[in-house]
C-alpha cells in the first residue's frame, strides 16, 4: 500500500473520515450500480517491463513481495494468511501483474488469478478496495490483464467488476492523500476511460484533471518529484505516460501540459541515472532498473537535455569519461505531505564507474516493508558524514500521529566550480548546529581524466561564532557504503583496496582511521544483501573550526587498472 498519509487540516480529516464511514454503507454500493462494459476495447501500455524471472516464481506459486512471502507454493493465493498487512495491501494491488505478464505460459495464470480475485473481492471489500488500491489494481488489469477482460462472453464478471472499480475510483479519488498515488488515480482513470467502459467521459476529465493537477503542484521546474525520490519519479513518469499513449490511442489529444511535463522528467530521470542506466538511491528509492528506465525514456521522446546541477530537487552531477558521481546537495527537505519516505542523508554521495556501481547508499525499493524501509531512512544509511550517531535531520510526527515521521531539516548550501584540473562541488549543512554547535562541510573533486576523486569531509563551529576554549571532543564516522558486487580487502591501515565485476581496481586512501565493516542494500533487489562499508572515524573539537586536524578528514580514490 501506498505510505501512511501526510499531514492535513482537522476539516480534511473529518471530511476524509465522513468519506469512509460513507462508503462502508450498502447505500454507497448501490451508487456503484451501472452500465456493465461489454468488452474492452484498449488495453493500455505500460512502458515499464516485468521481470520475467520473478514472473516465473510467480507462475510456480511463489508468492514473494518485497522482503516478504508466503510459506508454500499457492497458485491462488486470496484465503492464505497474509506475513503482514502489508504484504497483503501489496497483494490485492496486483502491481506484481506486470511481472506474471512477463512469464513464459502465463496466460491461463492471469486469468486465473483475476478470476479468483473477482469471485472473493470483486463487488466490495472494505480494505481490498481502498481508493489508493483500486487505482493501483485498475492500472495494473487494464495495462497487463487482457487475457482476463478480453474473452468475449467469459469475461463478463471480470468486466462486471472492472466497471464497478472505475465508479468507485471516480467517486473516491478526492480522498486520496498521498500525492503519487494521485498520478496513479489519474492514470487508471484515463485508462480505464480509453478502454471504452461506459462513463468514458467523465472518466476521461477527472483522470485528465488529477494528472495536470499532479503536474503543477508535484512536478518541479526542473523535472524532478517533490519528494525528490528518484523512483518515485520514475513511477509518476511512467504512468503519465501511460494515460498520454491511452489518450492519443484513443484518439483524443493530451494536455500540451502534460506532453512537457514528461519531456521535462525524462531528461531528469537521465540525471538521475548512474553508469548502469539505473537510478541512484535517494530519498526513499530504489535503483528502479535499468530496463525500466530505458523503456521510460523511449516512451517518452522528446529531446534529451543535459545538465550538471538540478536546482529545484536538489542534485550536483559530475561526470568525467566513464565515471559518474551524485551528490544529494537540496537547500531544504521535501515539503511534509511529500516527505513520507525521505531520509537523512545530508550531502550523500553514490558513484559508478562504467556499469559498475561503487559507492551507495543503502537504499530503499518501492516494495521494501515498512520496517526495513525505516531503518534506511538514517544517516548512517548513507555515504556520508554522520556524527555522534545522530541524525543530519530530526524527523517529526505529523500532527496525532497520523502519516510517516519527515525529515525537518537540515538547510544545505552547494557551489560548484571547474578549473583546468577538473570539477568541484563544495556542500554545506547545518544538521548538527543546534545540537552539537557544529556545521559539516563535504568538498569534492573529480579530475577531468575521471582517474581521481578527492573528499574532504570537515566539521567546524559556525561561522558566526567566536572561537571557544572548550576541549570537548565529539566522535564521528564517514561512511562509504560499498555495492553489493564490489570486492573490497584492507591493504593497510589507511588504505583499501576496491575492485568491481568488470575489473576496475581503486585505491580508498585517508588520514583517519579507517576499516571495513559489515553493511546492507535494500536498493537492488527484492530482499537485503549483505555488503561492506568503509568507515573512517574521528573525533571532533566542538570548539574548533573546520582547519583542526581532529575536525577533517581528507580521503581520495585512485584509479589503478
């Protein structure tokens, strides 16, 4: 299910809560009532491809969500115990019909499978069809489940159903709070009106409305999502798309607003990519694939724009021959209703080298429990600077507990600067200001040969204070969180030696104290991979400014091969 809902006024919430009382009445079922579709006469595409791998285990039974699955094989699996509610919100979403789909045979599955579900849940069910997945479950059955709505007489109680869910979703759109589950309400109405069901228009507008609304008040000027989640902007990329081919295939023009949006977020899902065309893991995202990055910006067209600084989200890009480097540099937090997922990853840095993914951060894929997912959301998660073990931004609870904590803070400052050796980047933070009366400084450099990086990672009283005598000395860590398919050996005490798949070898030097230690990836696949770190430790003067030994640390990569 979508996260927990963001904060609002009292009079939404009563509204919202009057809203659910009202559909839990036989009353509101009745409203459901209409003209049943006869037949579907376009089923949508999704430019994002299955994993037929997972399709495969899918076909067999194997009912694996995220870091969870049932025990057993199940060809259906409606009347098992669900691992979690979770688990069984992600279930009756069928977002994991993209890759049944994708499965050699899966055909009979897929009709199987909707059959079953409509037999249980197809004319109501109060927590199956909660607005934000009914828009999930539309989307999926008419991107990926023709075999189940296109059989002719067959198909009648499929369809039967499938019609009740567009009412429904047009009559419960309003009430849906988390801003990406918008856009896929707005994308499944726009589907489901160019599948040709009988109120088709007015599915149309509405659906039309939600995306354009979504596109002025989540899309920013430079193409990213208001959440600053790189997946997260995938995902609301790839359903624009999605109603803007259903709209021209159905022979009605898309919003000129909508046609710019998408090339605006495709050149910054290029940004946002590493060396192996998947994204880098910020702000609650996973690495979202290569293959469904590509079929995003094939679908999207449009002239590619390159960029090295992406104002508005919050990104520094360099990139030098085949070496590629984002740093997480936004002056601000994502806005609390957008802030669900964002994490505490001040002036976090991931690096590839070609295709090979180096340094990360722990990352957070769209189907990761709830669990895991808060446990990345901490500074340590990520490569950076951590001190004391605290965090670079308190988080706060929205107003009686309702929603996921956010982010509130902290306020970062990013220049950028090119000579005849390479490029710098230059980041400030005041994380640790109000607790520690420290700010961190991380300083950057990439030749132009793309053989060297330089960091410089400094903690130093502000700028507007005067020097004190207090001899207080506060620890802290710089991590680099290693890919899960790099080779990392200690060499000697400053020094690590790093290694990737296609044979890249770098030399990690300090002047810290430096080891390896365990770590976690929750951005590639489904479950936790165990990994390495390195981390370099210290200990800051609290009344020293940022030229102290004990409050820097200097570190660089060499290129060995």
């Amino acid at each position: 299910m979508n996260d927990p809902t963001p904060p609002q006024n009292p009079l939404r919430a009563l509204l919202s809560a009057a809203a659910e009382e009202w559909r839990s009445t036989p009353f509101y079922r009745i409203g459901l009532r209409g003209a049943d579709p006869l037949s579907v006469a376009l089923i949508s595409e999704d430019p994002r491809p299955g994993d037929p791998v997972l399709g495969a285990d899918l076909l067999r039974g194997m009912w694996r969500l995220g870091a969870e699955r049932l025990s057993g094989l199940h060809p259906v699996p409606w009347s098992e115990p669900a691992p979690s509610p979770y688990f069984s919100a992600r279930l009756h979403a069928f977002g994991w019909l993209r890759d049944l789909a994708q499965a050699p045979g899966a055909t009979e599955a897929v009709v199987r499978l909707i059959d079953t579900w409509v037999e249980g849940f197809g004319r109501w069910h109060a927590s199956a069809w909660a607005p934000e997945l009914t828009a999930e479950r539309l989307l999926a059955w008419l991107c990926h489940g023709g075999p189940a709505l296109s059989r002719g007489p067959a198909s009648s109680t499929a369809l039967q159903s499938l019609g009740r869910q567009a009412r429904h979703l047009m009559f419960a759109a309003k009430d849906i709070r988390e801003p990406s589950a918008r856009i896929t309400a707005g994308a499944a109405l726009v589907a489901a009106s160019a599948a040709g069901l009988p109120e088709a228009d007015p599915l149309r507008d509405q659906g039309e409305e939600m995306l354009l609304e979504a596109e002025a008040s989540q899309i920013l000027s430079d193409g990213g999502h208001q959440s600053r989640s790189p997946e997260t902007l995938l995902n609301a990329l790839c359903e624009m798309i999605i109603a803007e081919t259903a709209l021209t295939r159905a022979n009605n023009a898309p919003s000129r607003n909508l046609r710019v949006a998408i090339g605006r977020m495709a050149n910054m899902l290029r940004f946002l990519s590493l060396g192996d065309g998947a994204l880098a893991c910020f702000q609650g995202g996973g690495e979202g694939g290569a293959a469904a990055v590509a079929g995003a910006l094939a679908a999207a067209g449009g002239e590619a724009r390159g960029f090295d600084y992406a104002n508005q989200s919050g990104y520094q890009r360099l990139r030098s021959g085949d070496l590629t480097l984002l740093m997480d540099v936004a002056r601000r937090p994502p806005p609390s209703a957008f802030a669900g997922r964002a994490h505490a990853g001040a002036l976090a840095i991931e690096f590839s080298c070609g295709k090979d993914r180096v340094f990360v951060n722990v990352g957070a894929g769209r189907e990761l429990d709830p669990e895991w997912r808060a446990a990345a959301r901490g500074t340590a998660a990520h490569s950076t600077l951590i001190l004391a073990d605290s965090l670079s931004s308190p988080f706060s609870q929205p107003r009686r507990g309702r929603g996921a904590a956010y982010p509130t803070g902290p306020n970062i400052y990013a220049t950028r600067s090119q000579d005849d050796t390479g490029t710098w980047v230059i980041g400030h933070h005041d994380g640790y200001k109000e607790a520690f009366n420290l700010t961190a400084t991380r300083i950057i450099f990439m030749d132009w040969e793309g053989r060297k990086i330089i960091g410089h990672d400094q903690l130093g009283r502000p700028l507007d204070q005067k020097a004190g005598r207090g001899s207080r000395l506060i620890p802290f860590a710089v991590r680099f969180h290693l890919h899960p398919t790099c080779r990392a050996e200690q060499a000697e005490s400053r020094t690590v030696l790093i290694e990737t798949t296609n044979g890249a070898r770098w030399r990690f030097h300090c002047d810290a104290d430096c080891r390896l230690e365990e770590s976690i990836y929750l951005g590639g696949s489904l479950k936790p991979q165990r990994t390495q770190q390195i981390v370099l430790s210290g200990a800051a003067l609290i009344s020293g400014d940022e030229r102290e030994k004990t409050n820097r640390v200097r570190w660089s990569m060499a290129r060995m091969d």
